[in-house]
C-alpha cells in the first residue's frame, strides 16, 4: 500500500538519528508550522466576526456559540479518541490527516451562508484539530528529555502567536477589502501543503525514546488502567482544573478581543486586526518562551516551579486584563491587554510537560488527550459561549428604552433608524461586552489557587524511569 520509504516513517523503528539536532530542528519547524495553521483559523473569525454577525443578523450568544461550542464540541469530545489511536498508530499521519481536514473545512467556512451552515464547518474545523495537542506532545516526549519538553513545546507553540498575528493582520486586511469569505479561503489552503510536508519529511520514533526505553514495541497501557493511574496523582487532577479555567479565560478574552476594539475603540476592521493581532502575537510569543523557558531554568531548583510560576502569572494577568479593559484610552487598553496576555500565557506550555512527565511513555497522548479534552470543552466550549451570553444580557440591562434584542439586531439598530436609537444601540453593545471582559478574569484567580494546590504533591507524582536490568 505504501512504497518503502513511508512504510519506514510510519514502522516505528527506533532510530538515535532522531535524537539528533538536525531533526529535532526539523521536527519543531513542521510542528510549529502546523500550530501556526490552528491559530491562523481561530484568529480569521475573531477578525471577521463582526462581519459576519452584521450580514446574518447574528446575537453575541450565537457569535460565542461559533467562536466556542461549535469548536470545541466534537474537538474535546474526540480528544481521548485521538490520544488513545497515537498510543497506537503513527502520530505523524494522525496530525497529518487532521491538517488537511481542518485547512478544507476553513476553506468550506467560507462559503456557508447561514449561521447552521457556518455552524457545521465550524464542527468540522474542531475535528481536525483535536489530531494536534495530544500526538505533538507524545512526540515531544519522545524526542526530549523531561527538563527539555517544556522549552520544545514552547517552540512549537509559539505558532500560536504567529498563526493568531497572520490570522488577525492578514485576515483583518482581506475581510475589508475583498470580504469575509475571501479570507478563510486563503487561510485555508496553505495546510493542505503543510499536511504533505509532514508525511514527506518526518518519521516516527519509538515510545519512549528519549527516556532510553528499549528498542521495542510496547503495547499501549488500557483506557481504564491510564486513568486510573493519572487520577490517582493529586497534581494531575489539580492542573486539569487549573488548565480548563485558565483556558476559559483566555479563550472568551481572545475570541471577542477583536469586537472590543471595534465596539469600545472604534477602530476599523483593519486598524483592529493591527492592534489585536500584534498585541495578542507579542504577549503570547513571550508568554509562552517565558512561561517554558522559565519553568525548565526555575525547576532546576525546585519542580515545584513549573506550578509556581503559573500561578503567579494568572495573578498578574487578571489584574492587569481587567484594568485594560476598563481603560478609557486605547493606549492604556492595549498596554494592560499586552500585560495580562504575557502573564497569563506563563501557564501555557508548562502544563502540558507536566502532564508528560507525570506519565509512563505508552500513556502521555492519553495524559494530554484527557486536558485537551478537558480544556477544550469547558475552556474553549464554555468560555466564548458564556461570556456572549454575559454580553447580551449586560447590553440588555443598560439598553435605555425597549428591548436591546428587537431593536438592534445584530447588535445595531436597523438601517434607516434615527440617529438617536443607532447612538444607543451602539453604546449598549460596546458596554455590554466590556464588562463582560472584565467580569470573565475572576477564573483567572481560581485557576491559580489549583495550581498552587498542584505544586504540593508535584514532586512525588512525576514519573520515574525504571532501571533496566
């Protein structure tokens, strides 16, 4: 079925080559790239959002709903699936395959004409990526010892940064200038080369070879048994809730950024995706270097560290996220946003090492596949959802005068209306997704409280490497 070249990449043969610098080099260019890609998707509808709600006559509620549980539904839902198939097949193909799949369905994003339609391809969008988190992070650990995972997922996942900088600029300049569905169908189709280059240039390694394991192929360790043995960890158990908090916030506060700045600042589509795009690119990128790279350096002294310092950074974010959006000038907005955002991301890569090292080489895509599941449907689902909703009924309540919903559909007042009712329409829907903004940071203080609770057992929950005989 294969010819023999991909038959070798996708045998599972261990091969000390792939330990070596050139391909790990190789490896984190190709994993970034289609981390990049992720990124480049979530952000092209957060630029083109407002777009899209005006022409479909859209609520804040249904905006949450494509921006979260249209997403996150069959994404989280599948996670384990995944996690538990790269226990057992070629993560290579796996995250190949989902590449493809996704970079169609955004292309498809961009013909649907009705909110079920763009629904649906928004489903189909998170069932290709949910093939990414959990064999990326398996392949990490097979490619680098435990005090180096943390650093590699922070190269990777800095196309987080770049794909959300492409998605926002690019995106935000192509939506105002040649429409909203010209520009997911060409964030859509670079992923399909991308898919191409991964089962061309990559080979998968043995299970736990850069523990030292031996050159064998180990049976995957049941669904059951690997749960059993993750929960029974404390720290595990305490990440999983601080993660799915932390990415409640994170995502709610990065899939209405760019209305914000359109509704409270009154920036162009353009001008937004300037200003979003660098200020989200910025503080993820060094968040997320500083979170993985100070985590690796501090735990050096203590392990503990890689709890600590997230815990911190989820303090600091939260203050500073709310006093950005609550700022009367844009300067300000922008500089507590950039703040909050680099805080806040110092928990982004750390978590999933910790999950890593916490777990045996034949079940560290389950350990992950359970937080990204997790994270995806009560972060990534719940998060936008629930804070659209927040805005509709916030909006409501300072609605002078009717019903906000009747009279400003969409979120502004029907063309031909005085100019009285479009003022009204206008503030209510920008003071209603403010506070809500702010509102959403409080989870932010709660995850912190579990990730120091994580750190008091974080030392004996790791994993051991048995000693061969």
């Amino acid at each position: 079925m294969f010819g023999p070249g991909l038959q070798r990449r996708l045998s599972g043969i261990a091969d000390p080559r792939l330990l070596q610098a050139p391909y790990r080099a190789r490896l984190l260019v190709l994993l970034f790239l289609v981390a990049t890609l992720n990124f480049v998707d979530r952000a092209v509808l957060s630029a083109t959002v407002d777009p899209i709600k005006q022409e479909l006559g859209l609520s804040d509620g249904q905006v949450g709903l494509l921006q979260g549980l249209s997403f996150a539904l069959l994404y989280s839902l599948l996670g384990i699936p995944v996690g538990r198939l790269a226990e057992r097949y070629s993560r290579i193909l796996i995250i190949a395959v989902s590449t493809a799949f996704f970079s169609l369905m955004t292309v498809l994003c961009g013909i649907s004409t009705t909110f079920i339609a763009l629904f649906l391809c928004r489903v189909g969008v998170g069932i290709g990526e949910a093939g990414f988190m959990s064999p990326t992070s398996s392949l990490v650990g097979d490619h680098y010892p435990a005090s180096r995972r943390a650093s590699a997922l922070s190269i990777i996942m800095l196309g987080s940064p770049a794909g959300f900088l492409i998605g926002a600029i690019l995106g935000g300049w192509i939506a105002q200038h040649f429409g909203w569905r010209t520009a997911f169908l060409a964030m859509g189709v670079p992923g399909l080369i991308v898919a191409a280059l991964l089962m061309i240039a990559l080979t998968e390694p043995s299970r736990g070879l850069a523990d030292g394991a031996r050159k064998q192929k180990a049976a995957p360790v049941p669904l059951a048994q690997a749960m059993k043995a993750l929960f029974a960890k404390p720290a595990y158990r305490h990440l999983l809730v601080a993660g799915a908090l932390s990415t409640f916030g994170m995502t709610a506060i990065g899939q209405f950024n760019f209305p914000f700045f359109l509704r409270v600042h009154h920036l162009t589509l353009s001008q937004t995706g300037m200003v979003a795009g660098i200020t989200t690119a910025v503080s993820l990128s060094l968040g997320t270097l500083l979170g993985g790279f100070g985590a690796d350096w501090a735990s050096k002294f203590d392990l503990r560290w890689n709890a600590w310092l997230p815990a911190i950074g989820l303090i600091v974010g939260a203050v500073c996220y709310a006093c950005g959006f609550m700022a009367e000038t844009l300067p300000l907005s922008i500089a507590g946003l950039l703040l909050g955002g680099l805080a806040l991301f110092f928990y982004y890569t750390p978590i999933y090492a910790m999950a890593q090292n916490m777990a045996e080489p034949q079940m560290r895509a389950t350990a992950v596949a359970i937080f990204a599941m997790t994270f995806g449907l009560i972060g990534a689902g719940l998060g936008p959802t629930l804070l659209g909703v927040m805005s509709d009924r916030i909006a409501h309540g300072v609605f002078d005068g009717g019903s906000f919903t009747a009279l400003c559909p969409g979120g502004r007042a029907a063309a031909g209306a005085a100019a009285a009712l479009s003022q009204r329409c206008a503030e209510a829907s920008a003071q209603g997704l403010r506070f809500a903004l702010a509102g959403v940071t409080i989870v932010f203080v709660w995850a912190s409280l579990h990730f120091v609770l994580a750190a008091r057992t974080l030392r004996q929950d790791l994993f051991k490497v048995p000693a061969h005989d």
